[in-house]
C-alpha cells in the first residue's frame, strides 16, 4: 500500500490496494489454502496495481524496467527451477531482481514530483 501511495499520490488508491492486500493475505494463510502456484496470482495481481499509476502517468520506461525484473527475478521464484536448478536459493536471485524493481519505482516517483 505504500507503493501504491507513493506512485499514485492518491490515499483512496493506497486504501483500495491495502484492502485488496489484506483480502488476500488472509486468503494465503488461511488452512485450506493449497501451495498449488495459484496462491502466487493475487501476489502478482497486487504487485502490479501499484505499478499501475506508472501507466496512467506515461512513465513506460520506468514501468517496463519495473514490471520486466519483478519478472525476472520471479522465473527464479517458480518452483521447478528454483528446486532443480537453483536448490532453493532462487528466492534470492528474485529479492536481487526486486532492487531493479524497487530503483525503477522509486526513478519513477522522482520524476513525478
């Protein structure tokens, strides 16, 4: 939700990204849940809503380096090559990626203000 403030600039934006957040957070550890792959879509879905103020600005350069590297670094974090090729250390090829991630936004929120 702090990202979604601080690219939108909107507190009615942040509010509906932080409930949506919390929605799903509850969703992901709530017992029933399976680790099947699918619980990772709405952690997508939540990561790219606060990219998404990006867009509406015309910021494509910042948005394309930020959504590609979330990208990237999440092709490490998907379970068979993370198990086969990377023996579990591809969490943190994808937390590398997420400075990328973290330099474009952050690139971008500069630019706007």
């Amino acid at each position: 939700a702090l990202f979604a403030f601080a690219t939108s600039g909107s507190v009615f934006y942040a509010t509906l990204c932080c409930k949506f957040n919390a929605y799903y957070i509850f969703r992901l550890w709530h017992p029933k849940t399976t680790n099947d792959g699918r619980r990772f879509i709405p952690i997508n879905i939540a990561a790219h809503f606060y990219m998404l103020p990006l867009l509406w600005r015309a910021d494509y350069r910042n948005f394309l380096i930020a959504f590609e590297s979330f990208w990237f670094g999440g092709f490490f974090f998907t379970p068979c090559i993370n198990r086969d090729y990377f023996g579990g250390w591809g969490h943190c090829v994808f937390h590398l990626a997420l400075s990328i991630h973290s330099y474009a936004l952050v690139a971008s929120i500069m630019d706007a203000s």
